[in-house]
C-alpha cells in the first residue's frame, strides 16, 4: 500500500513546479517585464488551494498531529518548525497579494522570492529529513488510517474535478 508521505512528497513536485514559474516571472520582473497580475492571481489562488488547503491541510490536520501523539517515538520532532514555514509562506503570500493590489512590482518580487524560496527549502526538510523519520515512526495500520484520512479530506474540501483543475494549472506554470 502506498505510504502518506509518497502521497505528500508526490504533491510537493506539482507545488514546485509553480515555485519555478514563480522565481522565472520574478527574474522578467527584474529585467523590465511589467507586472503580469493575472499570473500572480493564478499563483495565489494555487498556493492557496492546492498547496495550503489541500497540501498543507493534510499535513497540520493529519501527519503533523500523528506525530505529536505521545506514542509515537523520534530522536527530535521538527513538526513546530514545519508550521511555522506554514505560517511564515501564509504571511509571504498575503503581502504578495498586498503589494499586487498597490501595484508595487519591487515588493512583489521580494515577496514572491520570499515564498518561493522558503517553500524550495521546507519542501526539502520534509521530503529528506520529516517523511523519512514518520514512515520509521508510525507502524502500517497508523500509516494505513492517514491515508482513509487524506481520502476524506479530500473529498471534504474539494469538489470532484478541482485537485484536478490544480494539477493542470501546475503543469501550465511548468510549461510557461
């Protein structure tokens, strides 16, 4: 049976693809190109649904809580810093979307720069370091249970056709 943590690291790679696209616009921004709104508009709107609610949600509400349980035993637990990062790309998202609606392009980058390379960083602390001591800690049938979890939570949060409709917009940002 497929592990959570695959599930997770297999949304970090569609998060990522729009990391990329991110720090490409911000490299035209730098070089003169204007402030495309409806693009960072589409960012925000991911980031917000797929990678916060969606992504995010599952890990805070389901693994982060896992493995805060006091029987599940790690030489240290990095879930504290790991919903920080949260909070800390929550707030780099919101002064982005601040700085879009000013107009201000230089804040926009430094922002969405922000975001960007906090998220490349936390992706990989999770994906290198967190999932791998998680898959050590939690036995198969805890294991077994998140993923019924993450099933329900998507369905809960999403409509049928919208993880979809998140998944193609990553692919578009990719190709971009």
């Amino acid at each position: 049976m497929e592990k959570p943590t695959k599930i997770l690291s297999d949304e970090h790679q569609n998060i990522l693809k729009v990391i990329n696209a991110i720090l490409k616009e911000c490299d035209g921004l730098q070089a003169g190109k204007p402030l495309d709104s409806n693009f960072f508009a589409k960012v925000i709107d991911f980031i917000r649904n797929y990678a916060d609610k969606f992504h995010h949600a599952k890990e805070e509400d389901i693994l982060f809580v896992e493995l805060c349980k006091d029987t599940v035993l790690m030489h240290c637990n990095p879930v504290e810093q790991m919903l920080h990062e949260h909070d800390l790309g929550r707030n780099f998202v919101k002064d982005t979307e601040d700085a879009l609606k000013d107009g201000i392009t230089e804040k926009v980058i430094e922002n969405a720069r922000g975001y960007a390379y906090l998220l490349q960083d936390h992706i990989f602390k999770e994906d290198n370091i967190l999932y791998p001591m998680a898959d050590q800690a939690l036995n198969q049938s805890i294991q077994d249970l998140m993923i019924n979890k993450f099933q329900e939570a998507e369905a809960k949060r999403f409509n049928p056709g919208v993880k979809e409709k998140y998944i193609s917009l990553a692919e578009e940002f990719k190709n971009r």
